[in-house]
C-alpha cells in the first residue's frame, strides 16, 4: 500500500501478498528492502506484524522498518526477529530519550532517525501531524543523542513522481554531518541520479516505491546506472 503526500485517504493497494513482492525485489537485484507499517504509524504500535514476519522469512537481504515503533521493547522484537536497523520518527520528537537510549543499546548502525517534514517542519504520527520543529533543527538532536543515520521524506514530494527535494536533502546532509537517505518523490531513473550527484555531501542512498509499482523505474535499470557511476559499488 501506498498513500500520495502521506494522505491516508489516498491510498493505493498494489498486492495482497508482501511477502511475495518482497522476493519479487530482492531477485530483481535489491540489496536492502524499506519497510513502513503505515497502519502502525497512525496507530502508534505494530499492527501488520505477521506481514512484516513473513517477509523476514523470504528474503535474505537487509530489512530496515518503521511505523509504530514508540517503545524500547517494540524495536528490541523487530532486531530480534531479524530486521537490520528500525527507525524512529514520532518518537525522537516526543520521547528523544527513548532513541538515545536505543542508539546506545542496540548500536547507532541499527537504529535510524525517520525525517518526514512538510514546508521544512517536522510531521509525525503517520504524518497526520506538524510539529512547529524545524527538521534540521530535530536532526542536529538527534545526532547529539547518538544517531548518525537519517531517512528522510518530504512529505509534499512522496507518492507524487515530482522527484525527491534536492536542496533540501542537500542542507540536511550539510548542516548535520549524518548519512543522509533520500526518500519521497524519486521516480525516474534521473532522480535517481540526481540523487547520487549529493553523494560528496553525505547522501548515500535513495528510497523508491510508488514508481516501481506504477513502472516508471525500473529496478534493474537503476542499480545498473548507479553502479556504472561508482565501479560497481552503486545503492539504490
């Protein structure tokens, strides 16, 4: 599933097995799948937990997830049962403790600072809320408190095929020093590029989603572009 500029009453269903277009990813050459419990996020714990199960039972390669992960014992399960790193968006605005306290537990490379922002203000709780945070400002905390990884979205650009926000990616990756991931909006196989242009800034990969549904990326296509670019050693 999934939503245009995080508006649940836009939503798209694609397939009803994820476990399966999971596999479908990783034999078409994906090297780390991006998971979001949508419902989780609005809800505010897990709630497509067996989804995200059969999915780690599938595929081999790397799982990062979010969406609902507001508790220690929440993100401790997911590691546990084998997702790679879980992200933390509402959270790290209303409990930063909490993520500090996962960064120093579980390591800063399992845990991710989840960024969707709108008009550069932090949103949260399935994006159905601005904070009046500036999102640089959450990030340069953030980072204070041990992370040095950041997803992030703006949220007027994702599900739309506009393309991702490249100064705003930019400024971030700057401003903060962290590894920055770009999500919302990446479309095409020139936004990805894009993309990888930001790479001496300190942005080391993009997410995609919509357009691998809707075809207007091709997988294949775009890790092979990337990796011309940089003998081989491309991230998409």
């Amino acid at each position: 599933m999934r939503l245009v500029e995080g508006r649940p009453e836009r939503e798209t269903v694609y397939a009803d097995d994820p476990a399966a277009m999971a596999r479908r990813w990783e034999e078409m050459g994906a090297r780390f799948l991006h998971l979001v419990d949508l419902d989780g996020a609005f809800q505010g714990r897990p709630v497509n937990t067996e989804a995200v199960k059969a999915i780690l039972n599938t595929v081999s390669i790397p799982v990062e997830l979010g969406g609902g992960i507001r508790t220690l014992a929440t993100a401790e399960e997911w590691l546990s049962l084998g997702v790679r790193r879980v992200i933390f968006g509402t959270a790290a605005l209303t409990n930063p403790d909490l993520v500090e306290e996962a960064c120093r537990r579980f390591g800063p490379e399992r845990v991710v600072l989840g960024l969707d922002a709108r008009d550069g203000k932090v949103a949260v709780e399935g994006w159905g809320k601005v904070a009046s945070r500036a999102a640089v400002d959450l990030a340069l905390e953030m980072k204070e408190r041990g992370i040095i990884r950041v997803i992030y979205t703006d949220i007027s650009r994702d599900g739309t095929h506009r393309g991702p926000n490249i100064e705003a990616t930019r400024e971030l990756a700057r401003r903060t020093g962290l590894k920055v991931i770009a999500s919302g909006g990446v479309s095409t196989l020139e936004h990805i590029l894009a993309v990888k242009e930001l790479e001496p800034d300190g942005v080391e990969g993009v997410i995609t989603g919509k357009a691998l549904y809707d075809g207007t990326l091709d997988l294949r296509e775009a890790l092979a572009a990337v990796a011309g670019q940089d003998g081989g050693k491309g991230r998409c």
